[in-house]
C-alpha cells in the first residue's frame, strides 16, 4: 500500500513549518513521527495535498521540571517519555500509559503530540490528559495560546487546533504522591484499547479519563462526581458509561463496551487506592 | 527528491517520489531484500530495521524521513561469514521455521537487548509484542533472546 502522492515539505523551525501551513491551509497535513498518519494514508483514507514534515525540530522533543507541571516537547517520542524518571516520578500514569501505546518499534517513532494532535478516541494518551487535566500549547500565526485539555477535542480525529497552528507544548501537573490506575483492555497484543481507562487520585481529587467509549475521548465525569460524593471505587465505576455514545465494531457493540466502561473503571480506581 | 542514507556502513543516495516508503527503498531501488514486507500496515514487524540504531517499522516511514539517517538492515548484522550473535542464537535455538518473521525478529531482538541487555523471559515476550511469527514458533525465538543475552553477559 502506497500514499497517494503529495508534496513534501520538511520544515527546519516551528517558523517554517507554521509558514507551510499559513500557505497551503487545510491542504496540508503536520508529519511528526507519522505512526497515525502514514497508517491513514496508505489505506487512502487521508490524502492531504501537502506533508509537512516536523520530525526534525529537536527543539520540540523535551521533557523540562516547570514548577507546578511538567512541560514536554509536542515531538518527544513515546520511548523519551515513558522512560524518564521525572516522567515516571511526578506524572506516573502517563509513563505506564505511555509503554502501552503500540509497541517498541512504534514507541521508537512516534510522539507524545502526535498522538494527542491525532485526536483518535482510541488512542492511549488523551486519556491519561483527561484524567490529569494537561494543558495544550498551541502556537499559531498570532503567537501562542494555551488549550485546557476539556477544550481540546471536538470531534472524531478533530481537535480544537487551527489549520494554521502547531501543537508545540504538553503541561502535565506535577502529582508525585498521587495513587493511580490504567487499564486497557484488548484482544491481542499491541492493539488498539477496546476500551481504557486512565484514573488517578491526588489530594484527594480523582480524574478518570475513557479510551474508546465516544466518537472523542472523554472524561468520566460521573465517576469522578460520585467519587468526590465519597462513594467507593464499585459504586462509583457504576457511572463510567453515563453520558457516553460507545462505538460499534467488529470487536464490541456499545453494552459490552459499557460494561468494560464500568469493569475496568472498578479496576482502574482499586489500582488507585480508593 | 533526493534522499542520501548510510545503510550497513554504505552511502547511498538516489531521487525518490516522497510518497516512497522506506521499505521500498530499501528493497527494490537499493536492492537489499533481506527485510520483508508482511502486513504492510506496521503491525507484524517483519520490516523491521534499525534507524540510528534503535528498531522501527520500515513500511510506516517514507524514505524522505530517513535522508541523513543511519539505517541498519538484516544484512548488516553479521560481519563477513561471522554470525551476530543473536543470528547465532537463532540457529542454535532452532528460532525459526518458515523464516518469514525472522530478520524483523532479529532485528528486533537486537534493539530489545541494546536497552534491556539483561531480560527476563516476560520482559522478552512484552518487547517482541511488535513482531508476528504466524508458524507460532514464539518459545524458540523467546529462548533464543535470553541465550543470547545470557552469552553476551
């Protein structure tokens, strides 16, 4: 299977790239380690005009203490990430979410904001942003401007970021003596989650982010309602699958996903200490 | 658009469309078959290279992203009629039967042992979850990873 054809543009600074995408608009596509996008358009199912190449801004690959939060690089990859100790010290759900996505060849290639850009509900990481409540930063031709991850995702492979913007910055707060939990659940190795669930507990302030349970990814906003209410872990899993709209698929309809909603959220939270 | 990469210690340059996936490349204009082509959709492994010397899936990068890149290959492994020794260990632990999966295997397994030299038997199956052998023949090939890194230590 072969992309169909388009120009190639490989940016040297955030500044050209940005330029590329002042020019060519909705007709081009950012290329970061290219482990969602190459996959889509060698099935033709995306066909942008224009690959702008991002790869190579090293100066977008970091992972710096910032005081309150961790601020990482859009284009750090998957393996810098899961295998930092400040990563695994301050923000530990997001080092263990992290060694699940895909496997080490993909984790090799592919980065922490492509992964978030992609805006797949399927995905791993934007889970593990809800339940820890990040900050986006996104650069664009009027400077920069910062995202909360609820405003984030706004569509099925949509997201909130302008045609003409660059995802350069993920805030994770700093929660080292938080308790959590992440659980995806798959038929096979290296899948994509049939469902997940990211859920961590800090001063005791709970988040719960699902994988795969609407055409976004979302927050479990009941379970986290019935949690700061005091209920236990059982009772409050019991809400995972209020308000949300699972997909239908070869591997699940939307009950048994509802039901793993509920199953996993249980498991996520007891993981988590409540 | 040209693209210029070391590949086992050689320069090579050539003009590629930028829609040309590394594994092309690497098989059909520089003539290096010893990576196979499998799923084609970077889940089986089986095209699996080094890249700076860490393994990737050569079907899911274009050739334009590996210009100025130093890309091992499975031909590169061995040094004349000298097995690399994780090559050598699939030979002894009989880690192969159609072969098909095996230079991604292997490729694979070198990388694995580059950042976790000393893995157990869990650590081996969890770090080869990118790599499909359809014959099933996954004991002999987690055996032979161990006895490499077992005969390396």
């Amino acid at each position: 299977m072969i992309p169909a054809a388009f120009d190639y543009i490989r940016a040297g600074s955030a500044e050209e790239a940005l330029a590329a995408l002042a020019e060519h608009g909705d007709e081009a596509k950012l290329l970061a380690g290219g482990h969602s996008l190459l996959p889509l358009m060698k099935l033709r199912l995306s066909t942008p005009a224009v690959l702008v190449d991002i790869g190579r801004l090293d100066d977008l690959s970091y992972i710096n203490d910032a005081g309150d939060h961790l601020a990482i690089g859009a284009l750090t990859r998957h393996r810098d990430v899961e295998t930092s100790a400040l990563v695994q010290s301050q923000a530990g759900l997001l080092a263990e979410a992290t060694s699940h996505v895909g496997d080490p060849q993909v984790r090799h290639r592919g980065t922490i904001g492509g992964s978030i850009a992609h805006g797949d509900p399927a995905s791993d990481l934007p889970s593990v942003m809800l339940a820890m409540r990040a900050t986006l930063v996104a650069r664009g031709p009027g400077g920069e401007r910062e995202i909360a991850v609820d405003d984030f995702f706004t569509g099925f492979l949509e997201t909130s970021l302008g045609d003409d913007e660059l995802l350069t910055e993920i805030r994770v707060p700093k929660m080292p003596d938080a308790t959590w939990g992440f659980q995806k659940f798959n038929r096979r190795a290296q899948d994509w989650a049939i469902v997940g669930v990211s859920a961590i507990v800090n001063n005791g302030n709970s988040g719960v982010g699902l994988v795969n349970m609407d055409s976004t990814p979302v927050r479990a906003a009941g379970v986290e309602a019935a949690l700061a209410g005091g209920a236990s872990a059982s009772d409050a899993a019991e809400a995972a699958a209020e308000g949300t709209n699972p997909p239908s698929d070869l591997n699940a309809g939307p009950e048994y996903r509802e039901h793993l909603a509920r199953v996993l959220t249980r498991r996520a939270l007891e993981a988590a200490g409540r | 658009m040209e693209v210029t990469v070391t590949i086992n210690g050689d320069s090579h340059s050539h003009d590629v469309e930028p829609r040309t996936l590394l594994v092309h490349y690497i098989r059909d204009v520089v003539g290096l078959t010893g990576t196979n082509i499998g799923c084609d959709t970077s889940s089986c492994g089986a095209c699996t290279i080094h890249v700076n010397g860490e393994s990737v899936k050569s079907c899911t990068m274009l050739a334009v992203q590996a210009d100025g890149q130093d890309l091992l290959t499975i031909e590169g492994l061995a040094d004349g009629d000298v097995l690399h020794p994780m090559q050598e260990s699939f030979r002894q632990c009989h880690a192969l039967q159609c072969g098909y999966c095996t230079p991604g295997m292997v490729m694979a397994a070198v990388s694995l042992l580059d950042e976790n030299p000393d893995p157990t038997e869990r650590e081996v199956r969890i770090g080869l979850e990118g790599n499909l052998c359809r014959c099933t023949g996954y004991h002999n090939i987690v055996k032979a990873v161990l006895h490499c890194a077992e005969a390396s230590s």
